[in-house]
C-alpha cells in the first residue's frame, strides 16, 4: 500500500473513535472518580443517559463531590462537558449542582453544554414515580423516586417536553397539555398532592437553565470526532440495569449498556472505540431485584461500612456481595469490553480469605454465563476461595508495592474474564489510583 495513503487511513481511524466509560454491575462502581482521573486525556466529557438517579462521587483535595447529572469532568479546566440527548433532566436538581459548581469556582457557563434533544423532568413525573411506587406494594422495584421511569416512557410515547422546547414561545402551553395528562394518571392513582407548591421552584429553574449553552450535541459530537478531539462518552448506573439486558424488570428505564452511547449521543458503532468497563472488587446493589452472591450477614455489613456503601443519590444502604464473575463476563460480552478498572481494592483488605463466584448451579447444570433468570429459585453461586492481602493498601503509589494477594486476585479475574485489567483503584481520592 502507498505509504502515504496507508497514513490518511490511519489519521482517519482515530479520528472516527469515542471511547465509552460505563459500570458492569448494578451502578455503584466508582465511574465518577475513574472519569475524573482520566479527564486530562480528553477534551470532551459526555454523558450519554439517565439522570438525576445516578450518583457519581469524585474526591480530591480532601474533599467529596456528589453530581447527579453534570459529566464528572467538570472540575478540570480543559474538558467540555455535554450533557446528551439520552439524558433526562429535572432542572430543579441541576441548578442545585450548577449552584454548587459556581461556588467552587467552576466557569459552568464555558464548561458545559445541553442537548436541545434531553428530556425534561417535570414536577408531575415525580409525583407519578411516587404513586407507581406505592401502588406496587411489595411488588416495588425500588425506584429512586426521581421522576426517571415516567419521563421515558413520555419519551418513548411521544409526549415529552425537551430542552429545545423552552425556546419554544409555546413552551408554557406545551407544559401544562402535558401536566393535565398526568393530573388524569395521578387521579387515576388516587394520589394526594400539591403541584402548586412545585412548579415555582420549577419554572425559576428553567429560567437558570436557559443561561446555559443549548446545541445540536449530535452534530457537534460527530464534528468533533471529525476533528480529532479525543471524546469519552460517560455512563451512568450499570450494565445489569440496562432496561433490555439488565435484571427485568428490576432495571433503569434507559440503556446503560455501550450500544446506549450511540442512541444518546447521536454517534455511529464504528466510531466507538476503547470500551472501559468498571467493577467494584466485590459486588453490590441498591434497592430490589435478585442478587446472586449477596451477603445478608455479618461479612456483607462489614463490606457495607467499610466500603461506605450507602447510596450517593439515595443515602440507602447498598446490599453487599462476592465478585460474580458470570455476571461480569456477562456485562464484559455485552458491552464489548476492551480493558478494566477495578476499584474499592482497599475494602477488602481485612479479609483473609475471599470468596468468588465463577459458576452458577442452574436446572441442575453448572454454568458459567448468566441465565435468562437469576432470581434465587434458579440460580445458587459455586465459589473458589482465594487468598487475601490483609493489608492497608491506601497509602500505596505504585503497583510494584502492592501485596502479591492483590496482584494475584487481579490476574485470577483476568484469566477468567480474559479481559486486562489497567486500573486498580485503593480508596476514594483520584491521587488513590494505581496504573498496572
């Protein structure tokens, strides 16, 4: 091949990829802290779906963050921020984390944009959640009461109200058709409320809003991508919550999964590039739904309080577990995992011996991939039992001081998941991030 053209052609491969961050379990992983330690290597941080449900921590400096539904690139002074059009907005909880952002210094104004094409939470979808939920009784799915579930299913029944409609002169009439349809569905619920006590704080919030940069973020994504920007499209919860391939109907209402980064962010497959899956050492999840190797014992509780496992949007206590390695081979097949991150090391460093799921007895077999159902009456976990490292890990800054145990643990998931792992994180600030 000429050499020259060979060279075009390779200038044009990596032009044409976005790398996609995104959880392998049930949300919790830690992508939040991983976004913020690798935000220098790229100009353009996106989130691609979900909303104020998801909670992505990031510490620094001594000091713990918390945001809801701005990218976790925000505090570094070269990475635009885009919010896309997979995301859903309540404007009442983003202009609490723009409030926030301002009062630390942050330019919001110059850092971050909005899809014209995201959804907007309104006060009503809070208040349908609410009375879904209730209505359930012990049937619950464990919502996070948000206003997520109803605002994509007014997405997908072609009722919702998008950020570009509050350019629309007729953006109040629009507001209130929409507001009547769920006032009928509340009745309906025989739900108790006073919207009249929301939609102040609402609409002074859509006022905040429009201060902010509004974009066409599938044109300027694929411009970008055009240009050679380096773009890292930022998930939210986790891959066994995606709505088609999580644990159903104990899921998000949105995909969690890779393939939602094309739908949320209006990019093509073949300009995906490094997918970076992150997984906690352990296991946990929040709310219902099964749970193979959960912990319900003094060995979870430890996990628990050690690991601060305690929802960051929620402030609920996370169920706690044992590695699952089906699930994760599961979530690495499905994603199209390139390389892994593991975090929460430091957790289990008190633990002399550890346990980990490698198959599942299901209808009397043993496998090693996940069912069509993983609920208890079909699933019981097969553990190994490997070594622990029993050692303070935090203080550690390189990987050649790490413990052999650790070392060990880490090349055992990777011969059974046969995907490298690149990052291995030891407590919560971003300098506590050891590169293998």
């Amino acid at each position: 091949m000429n050499r020259k053209f060979e060279g075009f052609l390779n200038k044009v491969e990596i032009m044409m990829k976005s790398d996609v961050l995104l959880g392998l379990q049930w949300g919790d992983e830690g992508k939040g802290k991983i976004v913020d330690v690798l935000t220098p290597n790229y100009d353009i941080i996106a989130r691609f779906q979900g909303g104020p449900n998801a909670g992505h921590t990031l510490e620094f400096n001594g000091i713990k963050h918390v945001l809801h539904t701005i990218p976790s690139g925000i505090f570094h002074p070269t990475a635009l921020n885009v919010v896309g059009n997979g995301v859903v907005i309540d404007p009442v909880i983003f202009k609490k984390e723009i409030d926030a952002l301002v009062g630390m210094g942050v330019d919001v104004n110059k850092k971050l944009v909005i899809s014209k094409r995201a959804h907007l939470i309104l006060p009503t979808h809070r208040l349908l959640d609410a009375a879904s939920e209730a209505a359930k009784g012990k049937n619950k799915i464990g919502s996070t009461l948000k206003g997520i579930g109803p605002t994509y299913m007014d997405k997908t029944g072609r009722n919702g109200l998008r950020v570009g409609d509050i350019e629309s002169p007729d953006f109040k009439e629009k507001y209130n058709a929409l507001v009547d349809k769920h006032k009928q569905l509340l009745e309906f619920h025989k739900f108790e409320y006073n919207l009249a006590e929301l939609e102040p704080t609402w609409f002074a919030a859509i006022e905040e809003l429009k201060k902010l940069s509004f974009i066409d973020t599938e044109h300027f994504i694929n411009d970008a991508i055009k240009k050679g920007k380096k773009i890292l499209a930022e998930g939210a919860q986790g891959s066994l919550l995606d709505i088609d391939f999580g644990s159903y109907p104990f899921v998000t209402s949105s995909n969690t999964i890779c393939a939602g980064a094309c739908n949320g962010l209006g990019i093509a497959p073949n300009k995906i590039g490094n997918v970076i899956g992150i997984f906690k050492a352990y296991c946990t999840r929040v709310g219902s739904g099964p749970f193979p190797t959960e912990l319900d014992n003094e060995v979870g509780e430890k996990i628990r309080q050690v690991g601060r496992e305690f929802g960051a949007t929620t402030g609920r206590a996370r169920r706690c577990g044992w590695l699952d390695i089906p699930a994760l081979k599961y979530a690495i097949d499905i994603n199209g995992v390139t390389e892994l991150m593991m975090m929460k090391a430091d957790v289990l460093s008190d633990f002399d011996t550890l346990q980990v799921c490698t198959h599942y007895m299901h209808k009397g077999e043993k496998i090693d991939y996940l069912p069509f159902s993983i609920e208890p009456s079909d699933v019981t976990p097969v553990y190994e039992e490997v070594k622990g490292w029993n050692v303070d890990l935090t203080k550690m800054t390189s990987k050649e001081a790490l413990p052999k145990e650790l070392t060990d643990y880490v090349k055992y998931i990777e011969k059974l998941v046969e995907v490298p792992i690149s990052i291995v994180s030891i407590g919560p600030d971003r300098t506590q991030t050891i590169f293998m």
